[in-house]
C-alpha cells in the first residue's frame, strides 16, 4: 500500500532565488544566516540524509560524506513568495499573476465597507508585525472592542483581537466577512484570525488562528489523490491554505511538535494515499519576528523528532522534506523572503546519496508523487521518481 508523506518546515529558505532583488530579497538565506548566528547548531537525522550536501545549502558546512536520502533544491516558478503560492507550487499549480498586496493598507472605501458590514469601526489598517501591533494598540482594542486589522508585504488581511474581548467565533465571524468581501478590486490571498490573551501581563498570541484562503485555481496534488480513490491527510493549515479542496481528512495543530506527534499518528494508521504537514513555528514564531537563535533551537527540535517519524513509516513509504518560501531571521522587516527551497527523500526504497540538483519549481515534487500513487499528473512539474526508486 503505497503512501507519500510531505512536511513543509514553513519558511526554510536555502538562499535567495537569481530573481530575490526584484522582491528586495538580495542576499537572504534562511539556513545560512541561522547557520552564522547559532552557536553549536547540530542535525545529524536531518544531515545523515543530505541535507547539507544539497547544492549551495549553508555552504556546505552541515554536509555529510555518505547521505543516506535523496536531496535537492527547489526553484520557484510562480511569481510571489507566499504561504499559499509556495504550497500551490509544490501542489502542482503555478501562480502567474502575484496575489494583490497592501503595503499602504487596504482602500479607505473597502475598510469603510468592512467597518459598516461588521458594525464596528476598525483599527489599524497598516502594514505591521503581529506582535508589534498587539502591544501598540492592544490597550486601545481592549478598551474598546474595536479589531486590529494589519497586512504584511504578503497578500493578507489580518484580524487580530484579544478573546476576553472578542470572543473566537465573533472573531472567526468577522474574518468570514471580510474573507467574502475581499475579492475583485479588493481581491486578497488570506484573511487570517490572529487571537491573543494577556498571560502574566504580556500579549501572547494563541494557537487558534485560523487561515480563509482563496479556493485554489485549479487541480492539485490533493485532488488528483482524492480523485483516484485514496486518502489525503492534512495536518496543521493545510486544509486552510486549500480552502478544503480535495482534503479527506484534517487535522489541527498547536505547535510543531504537536503537528509531529499528529504526523507520526498518522503514519501509524493504515491507508494508502497521501499526508500533507505543514510546520509553520519556524516562519510564524521565528522568522517573523526575526529571532535566529529560536529558528535554529526548532529545527534542531524537529532533527530530534525524525527518527521517531521514520520509524512510523511503512515499508512502502516515501518522506518528502521541503519548504514553501524563505523568512531569512536576520533580513530587514519581518516578511518572507524569495530563496530556493530544499527537498529531501527518504523511504525504505529510496536510493541513498542521490543528489537532485536544482529543480526549476517546486511542483516537481507533486508530479512526483502523482507518479508514485498512480493518479493523474499535476499541471506543471517534472517526476523524479525514477532517479530515487
């Protein structure tokens, strides 16, 4: 019973893309700069598979002499360097035109039509870091009821509020709001619930945030698997980035253990199909607020945890390890960044030390799986499954 697992490490870029200038990106890289800044950073699961013998990745320093998986990287054909364009991309669709942004906010006629629609003025409404803006204006939100709304150099509309003030579901409420006003001249990628508490006097977001994306613009990997008879298996915000389409299951997480543990629960059932996990710690706790040290403390919390995923899997197994963007700690601001991708390969079955050089887009890992399961083929992306079986 053949079965393809991916875990995205959300935002771990391996260095900025030939086109990172034109996205004011020159120079990023995530798993070097982390590399540079962390004392005594150590992956041996993740390195005894090749990730550091993967083409340019941290200059070489993690490389192994004999890797036991398959590795590469991966360039980005879509235009963009968010969550759902680099998931769309790895899922076989390709995003020609970028997603609307709002660097000045959005339109004083759309957030005037927000306001009237939710019965309550707004506020906020500038590009801002999520825990930047819940110090600044949580104390007027608390007074007041109104929401915080800020967006990102990515296509987001973000709702932040404090629950002791607007509970959850008002909150949710309010982002499906603004989820079906914001299409059109208003389009936008995401609307994101972002709850916070007051714990021991600070703001500290929670982990029921909640994604409203765009329904994707047309089959998937998740579909194609769905399609044919087998079971997709989302875990963490997969569902979300997908708005749904062609999930069978999902799963919610709390963290990136808890989207581990919930990973390795699933490897441990018996189904053929596919397992899509999105680990989004590193991007939303770490690279966002530009914090190296806890970027590389949880990717050496995830090393620690990949003998423990291996031994869950079955023999017929197939692991596919990569990214979705960049969010290089030490850039400036606090956005994504346009960086190559990793992918490493690992299954019972799979070739060691096989080096996939770099791939022209993310999809190659779809088509590959599509291959593997038997289902119909991705719209972009060339299979490599014959160079690792």
């Amino acid at each position: 019973m053949k079965r393809a697992t991916i875990i995205v490490l959300d935002s771990l870029g391996i260095g900025a893309l030939p086109d990172a200038e034109n996205y004011g990106d020159k120079g990023a890289d995530t798993l070097g700069h982390i590399v540079d800044n962390v004392e005594n950073f150590r992956i041996p699961n993740l390195a005894r598979l090749g990730f550091g013998n993967i083409d340019h990745a941290a200059d070489g320093r993690l490389a192994v002499a004999e890797p036991e998986g398959a590795f590469g990287r991966l360039a980005e054909v879509s235009k963009g360097k968010d969550t759902i364009t680099g998931h769309w991309e790895i899922s076989g669709l390709e995003t020609k035109t970028p997603f609307k942004t709002y660097p000045d906010g959005f339109p004083a006629e759309c957030i005037k039509a927000y306001e009237e629609a939710i019965g309550t003025e707004i506020l906020g409404n500038c590009t801002a870091s999520g825990t930047t803006i819940i110090e600044e204006l949580g104390p007027i939100h608390e007074k007041t009821g109104k929401p915080i709304v800020y967006t990102s150099a990515d296509s987001v509309f973000q709702i932040a509020a404090n629950t002791a003030v607007i509970p959850l579901e008002r909150l949710y409420e309010i982002c499906q709001i603004a989820r079906d006003m914001l299409v059109g001249d208003w389009a936008c990628g995401r609307v994101i619930a972002r709850p916070y508490i007051i714990e021991d006097g600070k703001r500290v977001r929670t982990s029921q945030r909640k994604d409203y994306a765009v329904s994707p613009s047309g089959k998937t990997l998740l579909d194609n698997v769905k399609d044919g008879g087998q079971t997709t298996y989302a875990i963490g915000k997969i569902s979300d980035i997908f708005n749904g389409q062609g999930v069978s299951q999902s799963v919610h997480t709390d963290s990136n253990m808890d989207g581990v543990d919930k990973t390795v629960e699933a490897l441990k059932q018996d189904f053929g199909g596919f397992i899509f996990t999105n680990l989004v710690d590193f991007d939303s706790q770490y690279g966002h607020r530009r914090d190296p040290q806890g970027y590389g403390k949880a990717i050496m919390d995830f090393d620690a945890r990949m003998p423990e995923i291996m031994d869950a899997m079955k023999d017929e197994d197939i692991l596919f390890i990569c990214a979705d963007h960049g969010n290089d700690p030490v850039h400036s601001g606090w956005d994504h960044t346009r960086e190559y991708v990793p992918v490493l390969v690992w299954g019972k079955n799979v070739k060691k030390g096989v080096n996939l050089g770099t791939r022209k887009s993310f999809a190659d890992i779809g088509a590959t799986i599509c291959e593997y399961l038997g289902v119909a083929p991705t719209a972009i992306g060339e299979s490599f499954l014959g160079e690792i079986l």
